[in-house]
C-alpha cells in the first residue's frame, strides 16, 4: 500500500516457478502488480532478486514464500498458507491479498546509491 513515499524503491527482478500451477501463475501475477503499485520497477537484470517458491498440494491450496536476493546473499521470507474450501480454484481476489501478504512479511532492501 503505497503512500507516494517510495522515491528509494529500487528496481527488482521477479522470478517465478517455471511450469506453475495456474494458482501459482496468478499468485507471479500478484506479486507483480503489488510491486509496481508500491512504485517499484520490474528489471530481468535488477540488483535484488525476488524468487516465489510456491506449490499446490491439494486443490484449493496454495503455499508460498519470497526469497530476497541481493549481492550473493539470499534471505527466506516467511511461509504462507492460503486455502479455500468448496471451490475449484482460489478466487483472484484472496490470491491478491495473499501477494500482498506475502511481500509485507518479506523484508525488501532500498536502493539509495
């Protein structure tokens, strides 16, 4: 959620799971969009990396963490857990909260150089 603060937001490069499940292909999508909505640039060779690891055990199951890359070190954000009972797949909308959620727990470094 940006407030227009963001002037040291660096650029950042977003991998995701190659072959995804379609869950994990929207969550890519997500993460994406928040991130150029918090005024962060989408770069292939950005100086911090962020990887999605993500899986779908089950139907209606969606699991999922941010790796931070930056300068050979690689720190683990948190894992998250999403579900929905009853439905054949995890509706857009709790897989954008999700994405949301998964960056707020997942420290991202600034660049000011």
């Amino acid at each position: 959620m940006s407030d227009g603060t963001q002037a040291q937001a660096g650029p950042v490069s977003l991998v995701c799971p190659a072959d995804a499940a379609p869950a994990v292909s929207r969550l890519c999508t997500a993460i994406g969009a928040a991130l150029r909505e918090d005024g962060r640039q989408l770069q292939d060779e950005a100086p911090i990396r962020l990887v999605l690891e993500a899986e779908t055990p089950q139907p209606g199951m969606l699991k999922a963490r941010l790796a931070v890359e930056q300068g050979g070190l690689r720190q683990l954000g948190p894992q998250g857990e999403l579900s929905a009972m009853d439905v054949a797949a995890i509706p857009e909308d709790r897989i954008d909260g999700f994405a949301r959620t998964l960056l707020a727990r997942t420290p991202l470094p600034s660049l000011q150089e």
